[in-house]
C-alpha cells in the first residue's frame, strides 16, 4: 500500500557499523534523475491529476493543500530538503503540491518506483517502517487539531523548527522557512489574526524575540516546549533523525 502526499526520510549517513558501501535506500532511486526548479508559487500537480511521477526534494519547501467544498484552504503538509512526496495510493494525486520557496527537485516514475520497493526486501523494510512513522504522525496530528488550542498549536510547529535547527548542530543556526502567516494559519487550523495575536503575545512574554521581519530567537525553549503541550508529537517531522535543541530560528514569507 502507498500513502498520498507523504513525506520519506532516511538518515544521510550509514552507521559506523555499516559496511563499506552503504546500503541502497529509497532516496538512492533518484540519485541519477534530473534536477528540474519550480519558482515560488509554481504547482508542482493539482488535486486529481494523474499520479504519474514521485518527487525528492533537493532544495526549498513545498507545501500541499487541498480547497475544501465551501472555498477555504487546509494545508496537509510541509515537505523539505531530503523528502520523497507524491506516492498515491491510486492513479491521482491527493491536494495541490506548490512550490512554498524555490524548489529544486527530481522525480521517478510510480511504476519505477513502485518496483523498486517490490523487488528488494531493505527497500520494502524501510518502506513499511515509514509507515509505521506515518501513522503516529497521522495520529499526534489529529490531537493536535482536536485537543490543542490556539496557543499550544503555533509553539507546537515553532518548537518544530527549533528542533529542526538544532539537527546534527549543538549551536543551533538559523533556518530559513518561507511560510507565511497565512500558510501557519491554514497548515494549524486557525485564523490569520488568531496566528498573528498569538506570535506577538509570545514576543511581549520574552518567549520569542523578532530579530527580523520573519526572523526569531526562541528565548526560553523549555517554556514553549511546555506550551506546546506535547511537543514531541511533531506531524511532518516524525521519524526525522533530530538533534540537539538549537535556540535561532526564521520564518520568512509575508502574508
């Protein structure tokens, strides 16, 4: 079974007890595809087209979204650098995948795709443990849109990014997001005034500081870890190796 829209990471490196050659994994299928770039608001496919290709992100964000009956937007995802999106379970993409930065990607056919997970047991492995991760993602994401309030959402996707930051780097640079308010609105389930009352009763408190127009040092990481509530039930992130808590974080993009 293949999920839509879903998002795959394997760590970079093989472990010191690794063999030599380090074993093939999904993100190796396309290693010899070409590199193709999307400007900043390009789609990269529309709710329903025919799912013909998968994606792996090389640079920039892509976010998917899918316009519900009555016009509004809810926003499903945010992929990034290192991610596999695009697999469907059927012969038609679920939600419009956008270019939210410049995108640079590759792509590989389903049904090549497809084969290589058929036809090796490591890749069907590693395949079913994602899985695994995207249904707890799946899960922690449902609490966090029918339990968390306002507040306890948007420090839920900063400390995210905080964590993010700090991957593989104890001194936790920057990171540039190109999310708008507008898309942490539709991407929490809350309204653009309600995201923006909350980042600036977050920075009158001393949690964040604004060091830039999009741009943030996160002061007391533990607190807004605490106000996330559980913060540990990160959605898109799940499963992504993760490292020390870094404090600088970015959000560019306007409205």
């Amino acid at each position: 079974m293949l999920v839509a829209n879903a998002a795959f990471q394997l760590p970079s490196q093989p472990s010191a007890a690794a063999n030599d050659q380090p074993k093939p994994g999904l993100l190796s299928l396309f290693s010899q595809q070409p590199l193709e770039t999307f400007e900043r608001g390009e789609t990269v496919y529309r709710d329903g087209d025919p799912a013909t290709h998968v994606f792996k992100i090389v640079a920039g964000v892509l976010r998917v979204a899918k316009i519900l009956s009555n016009g509004s937007r809810v926003i499903t995802g945010f992929f990034y650098p290192g991610e596999i999106f695009g697999i469907a379970p059927d012969e038609h993409y679920l939600g419009d995948a956008e270019a939210v930065s410049e995108l640079k990607l590759r792509r590989l056919s389903q049904s090549r795709f497809r084969q290589a997970v058929d036809n090796s047991e490591q890749l069907r492995s590693q395949f079913v443990n994602w899985l695994c991760r995207e249904m707890a993602s799946a899960q922690a994401r449902m609490v966090l849109l029918a339990r968390k309030n306002a507040e306890e959402r948007v420090c839920n996707l900063l400390h995210t990014l905080l964590r993010r930051a700090g991957n593989g780097n104890p001194f936790a640079k920057a990171i540039e997001l190109p999310m708008s308010r507008v898309d942490m609105a539709d991407y929490l389930g809350l309204t653009i005034e309600t995201v923006s009352r909350t980042m600036t009763s977050l920075i009158n408190r001393g949690i964040i500081r604004p060091t830039a127009r999009y741009n943030f040092i996160i002061r007391e990481p533990a607190l807004l870890s605490a106000l996330a509530g559980d913060a540990d039930e990160d959605d898109d992130l799940a499963g992504m190796p993760l490292g020390p808590a870094g404090h600088a974080i970015a959000l560019t993009g306007g409205r």
